[in-house]
C-alpha cells in the first residue's frame, strides 16, 4: 500500500489492485477512513473534522492527479506521488 502523500500529520495510501470506486486511504493519529476521490464522500472509517476538511481541501485541489495513481495502483504499477497540502 503506496503512500501518495503526506501533510499535516495525514498519511494518504492507495492500495494496488484496489476495488472500484476510485478512493483514497488516509490515517491521521492512529485514526483510518476511506474517501471517495471524486467527491470526497466518508466510505468507511472516521476522522476528526480537521483532518477531513483537509483531505477533502487537497482532494479537490487535486483530483485529477489523485485519479491518475489511483489508477495506476490498481492496474498494479507504483503510483505517482501527489504534493502535499500546502
């Protein structure tokens, strides 16, 4: 499981081969969700309202190169790093 990013204390994975749909994995102080990329829904998990306001701000900063690892991992080749929130 690729880490793609990181910033503020949020590690952001994706994982090869992963199901559909196209989501992301973060953990922030011991703490796990999933988000959906496209519109940074909670999937599973939880976080404290500040680390998901941040994830959803870098996700919508930038989705279309989140989609591009995500993509990449799941037909099985290293996924692009993705910068950090700045």
């Amino acid at each position: 499981m690729p880490c793609i990013s990181r910033f503020y204390g949020i590690s952001i994975y994706v994982y090869y081969a992963d199901h559909a749909p196209p989501h992301i994995h973060a953990r922030y102080s011991g703490q796990r969700a999933s988000l959906a990329i496209r519109d940074g829904s909670l999937l599973d998990g939880d976080l404290p309202p500040r680390a998901l306001r941040l994830i959803r701000s870098w996700l919508a900063a930038r989705q279309q190169r989140v989609l591009r690892s995500w993509t990449e991992a799941r037909r099985g080749a290293v996924p692009s790093p993705v910068p950090p929130l700045e």
